[in-house]
C-alpha cells in the first residue's frame, strides 16, 4: 500500500536556538543521530510511503542542507528546495505560502503532508490515504493533525481531541506530533514573505469543524536540546 499523497514538505528553516553550540555550525535537521541525519530518516519514510516530492524549506545554513541531500534521487525522490530570504524563517505557515509555487504544479491545489525538521517517528504515512482523499473532497480546505500524548516537556497538551476530531478546549487535550495533512488552498491568501506561524490556522480550521485527528502511539521524539538528541541516538542506535 502507498499514500495517495504524493507531495510532502519538511520544515528545516529554524535555528535551533535550544540546540546551540551544535547548530551554530550546521542546521538542525543534519545533526545525527542513530547513525545518519534527523533528516534523512524522515525522507526514507516519506519514499518507503509513496511520496514522490519533499519540498524541504531552508533559511539558517541551507546551503549545507542541500549539499548534503542533493536532489534526492538515491531516495526515489524528487527534492525541492525554498530558499527563504534572509536567514530568519519565515515560521510554519509563512514558510508554506512561499513554497506554494513548489507544491502546486501547474497551481493545482494539493493536499500534503508536512513535518518538523526536529521530528523523528516510526509513523507510517501510508494510513492518511483515508483522511487525504477526504480532505480533497471538501469545498473549503481542512487539516488532519497526528496527536501524540503528552510529553513531560508539555503536559497539558494542545488541542482536545475525541473520536476523531480535533477541539480547542475540550478534553482530553493531547500534543500535536509536528505530523499533519494540510491544503494548499489553505494558504493561497497569504502573501509570499509574510512571517506568519500556523496556530492561527489551526484555530481558526478547528473552530469551523474542519480539523480531524488521529492518535499515534509509536516512538516519537520532537529532540530540541543536545540531551534529547544524545538520548534518541543511544536508543535508535540499540535497536
């Protein structure tokens, strides 16, 4: 089974701030860890799913990010790269509108997955082909957000999430895993080069009804400090 996604973008613009000495040199999303990048292992299990194009936006030190990945043919993938101007990110949601022209071929709206640069997880991208083609089907764009439980660095979660769909308040409230399928639609209104993070979008799509959900359970880590990577790499490195 492959996702019916064909289209993903992994956010690899920030600096890493929490991360520092090690990023001062290098972007965040090339630190290994378990043996190759935090990067790398998100593209394989892009491919390994049926994705055939990963948008990779960049700001802090990309030039490495793409001398490193080139242009991802030994993954089966076509890489493509936003280079945002300057070196300060221009955040989640700003960061898609100005990679639009990359994810819309032709300016076809697509539905697609996105990930942190930051993430790892064994989350198998083939089971959002259900969510992704309902999603298509919808009049006005939506979102589906993969929940995690609560991790001790953030306990009381971010949206409240029951049977499937997403709330800004009711309980139980989870974490949003940094994994999610978005509309490209969504962002059209946006103009390139605007800062702008996604929490406004995510609050204003679950409002309206329009955010689904889903828990994953598997191993994740969102690794922000040297000691989150040094722990993740012991643990992948024993398995």
């Amino acid at each position: 089974m492959t996702l019916s996604v064909k289209k993903a973008m992994i956010f690899a613009a920030g600096r890493g701030e929490r991360m520092r000495p090690l990023t001062d040199a290098c972007p965040k999303p090339l630190l290994p860890v378990g043996g190759k990048p935090l990067i790398v292992w998100q593209i394989e299990r892009l491919a390994r799913a049926g994705i055939e194009t990963v948008v990779i936006n960049h700001a802090w030190l990309g030039a490495q990010l793409e001398a490193a990945l080139g242009d991802g043919s030994r993954w089966q993938v076509e890489l493509r790269y936003s280079a945002e101007p300057g070196r300060e990110a221009l955040e989640t949601a700003g960061g898609i509108a100005y990679a639009l022209p990359l994810l819309e071929d032709g300016g076809a709206s697509e539905v697609f997955v996105a990930v942190a640069g930051d993430v790892y997880a064994d989350f198998d991208y083939t089971t959002l082909t259900a969510h992704a083609e309902r999603l298509r089907a919808l009049p006005e764009p939506g979102m589906h957000l993969v929940m995690v439980p609560n991790p001790p660095f953030h306990p009381n979660g971010d949206f409240g999430f029951a049977d499937g769909v997403l709330s800004l308040d009711t309980p139980p409230r989870l974490t949003f895993g940094s994994i999610g399928l978005y509309d490209t639609r969504m962002f059209r209104a946006l103009p390139r080069g605007t800062r702008r993070a996604l929490s406004p979008y995510y609050r204003e799509t679950i409002a309206r009804g329009l955010a689904s959900g889903e828990l994953y359970e598997g191993l994740w880590e969102n690794v922000g400090t040297p000691e989150q990577l040094e722990a993740l790499d012991r643990l992948l490195r024993t398995r």
